[in-house]
C-alpha cells in the first residue's frame, strides 16, 4: 500500500490563492510517485483546484457532504454536485465538525455511506479529546466512533481511508507521539480486521504534522499515510511532508 498524504485546508483560500498555491506545490511533488497524494479545499475552490490538477496524479477531495442527492437542504452540497467537479475523496466526521458543527456518529455514518454508494472514498475521522484520553477512554472511544461510522459499510471497507486524529493534537502544535499514534493505528487496525478480514484499509495519522515529524510518523508500521491542516497551506511545507519518506 503507498502511504496516502493528504491535505484538508479547512476553512482557507480563496479562488485566486488556490491557483496560486498550485503553481508553486505541483512542480515540487512533478514525478513523484512514493506516495499518493490529495488536497481538499474548500468547496469554492474545487473547480479552480480541478483545473490546476488536471493532468497531475493529485487527487481532489472534499471536506464535508450531505447524504442526500438533492433537495431543500440549504447550504448544503451533495455528493453528485462533488462528483461532476471531480472530486475522488471526502472528509467524513471530521473533529471540527463533530464538535463544532455537533455531528453525530449516526450522521457521519449516513455521509459515509452515501459516499460509498457515489463510489467516493470517504476519509473517516475518529480520535479522542483530550479528557478522555486522560480517563484513559482513547481505545473505547476511537471504537465507538468506527463502529458506528462503519456500521453497514464493513463489505466496501477497502474503500474506505481512516485518519486517527486526537483532538487535542489538531491545530495545537502538540502532536501524539509516532508511539501513541502506532499504539492507536494498531488497535484501529485489528478492529477494521474483525470488521472484515479482507479489507486492505489505510490509516492515516493526523494532528500538528509538519515537515519536521512527518517522516517520524511514516515510519510506524501502523501508520500508512498523514492528514495535514496547518502545515498544508503552505505549499512548500506540504511537498516537504509529502517527500518525507524519500
Ligand atoms: P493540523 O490539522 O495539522 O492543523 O493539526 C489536522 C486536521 O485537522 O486534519
């Protein structure tokens, strides 16, 4: 399995910045092929973002869905309106939008498995706050979370991508440690196994993941890619992480 490097750039760039940002990031990352690479920017940004890559091996997400096809759901983007644009990938349950945005683990199943019925990989995120990896919860949580992500989606698992990322490391600056973050891969891995044995599904480690730590990261045996917010927005950083392994 190559290692999937991914970027969610959250809640930044503009058209104009998109544009700008591929033209500095895909000459660094031209010819490379140790790893497959993705970017999800913002909605707005996907059609310039598809233009920019066309004829490039980086692969397009998105960063949130609705389950619907289409209806009186205002505001909100469905996975037909992504598919046109491209877009291969989608964010599912992510932190910021499980606690900002109060998604459940039933919604965050129900986008999960719309994607897999649009043939979208859906990237789901789990992972642990702060409080209750210090009540020593972090196993049973990450466990919840999967269970009920993936409940009725355990045929299509190899078509699924799970990023593990503890909340209290995103956007701190304050990773887990390549120990805790194998410790965590491993536990998810066996899960996914009992789950179906079959399935071949990568896990992805996310939370403060910079040029610095990310070849750190790599080098766990549980670790097959990375989920990068902060340290993406800069194109040069990203193609750093995403070379990390060279
Ligand atoms: P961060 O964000 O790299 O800024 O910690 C990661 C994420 O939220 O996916």
């Amino acid at each position: 399995m190559k290692p999937l490097i991914a970027a969610n750039w959250k809640m930044n760039k503009t058209v104009s910045e998109t544009r700008a940002y591929f033209e500095r990031f895909l000459p660094l990352v031209e010819g490379y092929d140790a790893a497959d690479v993705l970017v999800c920017p913002p909605f707005t940004s996907l059609q310039a973002a598809r233009e920019m890559l066309e004829g490039s091996s980086v692969a397009l997400g998105a960063q949130n869905c609705h389950y619907e096809d289409a209806g009186a759901y205002t505001g909100e983007v469905s996975l037909p309106m992504l598919k046109e644009l491209g877009v291969s990938f989608v964010i599912v349950g992510h932190s910021e939008r499980r606690h900002l945005f109060n998604e459940s683990d039933e919604l965050i199943n129900k986008k999960l498995l719309a994607c897999l019925r649009h043939g979208v990989r859906p990237v789901l995120c789990v992972g642990e706050k702060k409080e209750e990896r210090e009540a020593g919860l972090t196993f049973k949580v990450v466990e919840t979370q999967l269970r009920l992500a993936l409940s009725g989606a355990e045929e299509l698992l190899s078509r699924v991508e799970v990023a593990y990322e503890p909340v209290w490391a995103i956007g701190t600056g304050t990773p887990a440690t390549p120990e805790q973050a194998q410790e965590v891969h491993a536990f998810i891995k066996s899960l996914l196994k009992e789950l179906n044995p079959n399935a071949e599904v990568r896990v992805l480690y996310g939370g403060s993941v910079k040029p610095s730590n990310a070849k750190a990261f790599l080098e766990q045996p549980a670790v097959d890619g990375l989920l990068v917010g902060t340290a993406s927005l800069d194109p040069e950083s990203f193609a750093q992480i995403v070379k990390a392994l060279e």
